[in-house]
C-alpha cells in the first residue's frame, strides 16, 4: 500500500529559511519507501528567487512579446532571460524552454502565491532544483522530489511533476525486459520521479496552493539514483518515442 | 490521507468476462473519496478488442510507414485504421492522434502482456473509455478511471493518465479563483482524472504490466463529475496555455 500524507504547519517560508530543518521538524521517522515532495514554490522562497518586477528593464524582445501575449512586459523580460527557447507566443500564453530544458508556461515564473508585496514580486525556480533536493534529502535523512505543476500538449490541465530529485530513480529503464510471455516490453522507461510527483500533487490541494510538502510512503524505489535532469528529453528528439 | 491500495486476485482475464462483477468481489466496502483505476488493457480483453495481425492486409500507407518505423505492417494498418492523424514516423516510432483523440504511441495498441497467442495478436483501446467506465463504475458502487501509459514531448519516460471515467470531476475548473494574496490564480484547470490515473500507476508495479486494478482512497472529488474526454485538447489549439 501506498499512503500520501500531506505534511501539516509547514507556515510561510521566507528567504533564507533552512527549509531542510522545517521539513525535517514536520516528518515522522524515515521508512524504506519514503519520498517527500516538495513543492517548487517554498523551495524557490528559502532560496531567495524574488524578482521586484518594477526593477526590471523590458528590452525590444520582451516588449515585442508582451504585446503578442498581453502580459507584462517586465514579467516578459524575466522569462526571456530564464529561457533558451520561445516555443509559442499567443494571446495569453508563453511557452518557454527553460536552461534547465523544462518546456513551461512562463519559465516557470511564478506570480500566485508568493506572499505580500505579490503584485510587484516574482519568484523564478531554484538555480539547480537537483542540487536543493539533494540538500533537502541530507536534512531530512529520506529521498526527496521537487515538484511544480505543468501544462502539456494535447491534454487540458496542469499535473505535478518532477523538476528536482535525490535519493531515488527519478527514469527506470526496463528496455530488454520481457512480459509474461516472453515479448519484448514495449513501454521500456518509467518516469518515476514524475508519477510520485503527481501523486503527492492529489494530497497538496488542487492546484498545490494549499499544502507545500506531502510524504508518500511505500514507493517502489529499486535502483540506482537519478536527478530529475534525466527526465529532460533531449533537444535533438522532438517528439516521444 | 490518500491511500492507494492494489487489487489482488483480478487474474486473467477474458473476452466476455463481467469485469464489473470480477473487480466487485475483489474490493472492500465503498467510501467517499475512492476512485477505482483500471488499466485499460484488463478493459479492452473483458470487452474483446483483440485482433488477428495475420489477417490485417496492409495497404500502401500502411507498407510506407511499416518501412520507415521499422514495424510489422500488419500492426501499421490496425494503427492507421484508429487514428486519424499521423504526428510522427521515425525508426521505431509511430506517434498518432486515435479517433477518440489522445495522442498516443502506435494508436495506445497493445502487443505485451496479451496472453496466449500474443505474437500475432494485438488488443485495441475499449471502443468508448467513458462509456465503460460507467459500466463498471454501476457494478463497484463508486467512481471509475481507465488508465493507460503514455509517453510525453520533452520529457522522457511514460505516465499513466485517464482514457475514461466515470463518477468524478476529471477537470477541474478554478479559472476565476483568487489566491491567497487576491491575485487571479494562474494555475486554473486540473488534471484530477489523470492525477489519479497516474498516482495508481505507482501501485501498479512499475509499467503497470502487474496489478490491473488499484483502489485510491481519500480523493478530492468535490465538483461536478465529468469523463475523462474532457481531458482531450481541441484540435485547434496546438500546444498548452
């Protein structure tokens, strides 16, 4: 059995939190299985990834596409300089490759949220969401995933997914397994990383405004390893295979 | 807390079998909150959906494209004949878009796990995933999903998400809320059919390819109830807001 446990006063986190001993303060003992999810958001607030959007200095690109997309162009700016791509600029919407190769609404940028002096303020993603997970993992003496909510192609609605992770195969490969009858599998990789992610997302409150870090007992977690960076496709492939 | 709890004793199972019935006796009392995954492939053998490859002809696009992928023109032609457009052809990859409109590997058509005769058989998605969650959905007493595994642009790895439902809100609405601080939320619509679908998968051994069938309790259903065909982006938009 599976159990998801959303992780109750967490509070505000502010800049310079250690947000690893928080965490670590809210969890009952580590069990073999254990993941905790945490959301972007409170990552991104103890490490201090506010923008003051009155700071920012639209260039022509930016002010080319706040038009298109009618958004702000400071806000613009800021996912222009997150991003290493601009894959869709419509009325409303701004798709982005971010450097960290996440494909997002906005680089990521988040604007809900993020406490007062909101109107004026931005929150970008970690720097190396792997490397805060690994952090957090270290406080809080269990595998940890990083999770923010994502749009996709072809599908209506956000799901969680994972943008960092430590402690646990974030892709499982199983290309040369064989089925019960000795075929070839045909789905050969797992985003782990990603399931657990989306599953911590149920417990958070829909949309994950409400509760910031969930724990999701019993994983299935044999193997090596991996960051959320190996979850990125790689440029060259631009469709699923 | 959600729990999410598979199924044991579902078996194999076969054209003609009464799924409702069989996943019935196998679950506990109904609650508020639980959703009952199915794995779409247990669906499409209760109901049938097998195909003999040897007797498929293959027609000219079939052979074209059975060329380029590398794939058994046989199973090309079942391909073609579910879907209605062709998004990618490359060796080892056929991305379509099913007549029931999901972007999908090889049209979602299944060749592992199928049981005696599997090399030269193939099992097609259920004819109406909504529909036959509802049927199933009257026969436990309580909301149903149908999950299959799907790959995804940029991302590597497969996902479980929702191909059918019954019984509760598979999108959910916010556009219009406000957060915390009284800002519009940017975050609006959510993906509870496939959130649901996917936190089943990690139940499901991994691949789903074990436990067809997994319970998850404790879900947020409030909201009105609405099939997963309401997941399915129009054809018109062409990449997420």
């Amino acid at each position: 059995m599976i159990e998801i446990l959303p992780l109750q006063g967490i509070g505000e986190i502010a800049p310079g939190d250690d947000l690893g001993a928080i965490l670590a303060a809210a969890l009952p003992p580590a069990r073999d299985g254990d993941v905790l999810v945490v959301t972007q958001k409170i990552v991104s607030k103890a490490e201090g990834r506010f923008v003051t959007l009155s700071d920012v200095v639209p260039g022509a690109e930016a002010l080319r596409l706040a038009a298109i997309t009618r958004k702000d162009p400071q806000l613009v700016e800021l996912v222009l300089a997150e991003a290493t791509d601009v894959l869709r600029a419509v009325p409303n919407v701004l798709i982005t490759r971010h450097r960290l190769g996440l494909v997002m609404a906005n680089s990521g940028i988040d604007r809900s949220n993020i406490g007062p002096g909101g109107s004026d303020r931005a929150l970008l993603l970690p720097l190396d969401p792997d490397a805060s997970a690994a952090r957090i993992s270290e406080a809080v003496g269990r595998p940890v995933v990083i999770s923010d909510s994502f749009g996709r192609p072809w599908r209506y609605g956000v799901v969680n997914v994972a943008i960092g992770a430590s402690g646990l195969p974030s892709l499982i490969d199983r290309r040369g397994d064989l089925d019960r009858d000795g075929r070839r599998l045909e789905v050969t990789q797992i985003a782990l990383g990603d399931m657990i992610a989306t599953a911590a997302g149920l417990a958070a409150g829909e949309g994950a405004e409400g509760i910031p870090a969930v724990l999701v007992r019993g994983c299935p977690l044999d193997g090596e390893a991996s960051p959320a960076s190996v979850l990125v496709r790689d440029l060259a492939e631009d469709l699923f295979q």
